[in-house]
C-alpha cells in the first residue's frame, strides 16, 4: 500500500499536498481500495468556500457512495476534469492522475492537525 511521506492525511482517507498556500487533495490508495472500482467522481463546489471536514463532493463506486470532506478550509480552485471521463484514475492512480481537486488555502494553521505518513498507517492498521 502506498502512503507517501511528503502528504498529509485525514482520518476521513483524503490526502493533501500542501505547497504554499495552494493545495491538492484527493482520496488515499487505502480509500480507493475499500471502496472499489470507482466509476463517478461528483465536485460540484468548484469556485466555493469550504471549511475544513465539510463536504466539498462525492465519490461513487460500483457498490457505494462515499462524502469527500475537505482536509483544509479553502476555496475550490479547480477540480480535474479528466476524471469526468475517466474516473479509474483514482483507482489505478489516486495520488498523481486521480487528484481530485486544488484549493486555495484560507486557513493554513489547520494543517497541523492533519495526519503525517506515519500517524496515518496507524490509523488504518499498517
């Protein structure tokens, strides 16, 4: 299972990358995994602001639909397109080509809450 160490977690199983005050957010490869083939990727929040641990989209796959809660407060910037049309990128590849959306941070002290690399694969038992 890949858990990179340069991202943070969510207790939730979002992944974020920080880099200034943007950032990049989508599923954990733990997360994908439980939930299966994905097959639909719904972030209608592009443009709003989100506070952190709210609802900023949802994630179907073939047996269930699963809430993405945001890691960090921020305004939805962008979210990737090329999941409309291929949404099996979260699954084959959940934290380079399945990024799900980039945010522009509101709030950058929440980041010490998240979970580092480690305290995550404690988290779920790795």
């Amino acid at each position: 299972m890949n858990i990179p160490a340069d991202l943070k977690y969510t207790k939730d199983h979002e992944w974020i990358k920080i880099e200034g005050n943007k950032a990049t957010v989508g599923i954990t490869d733990f997360a994908q995994g439980e939930l299966g083939d994905i097959v639909y990727v719904d972030i209608s929040t592009v443009g709003q602001q989100i506070n952190q641990h709210d609802v900023f989209g949802t994630v179907e796959a073939v047996k269930t639909v699963s809430d993405l809660y945001m890691p960090i407060s921020g305004k939805i910037a962008e979210f990737n397109k090329s999941l409309e049309s291929a949404p099996e990128k979260v699954n084959s590849d959940p934290y380079g080509e399945g990024w799900m959306v980039k945010v522009e941070i509101s709030t950058p002290a929440e980041a010490s809450g998240l979970l580092s690399a480690d305290q995550y694969k404690e988290l779920i038992g790795k």
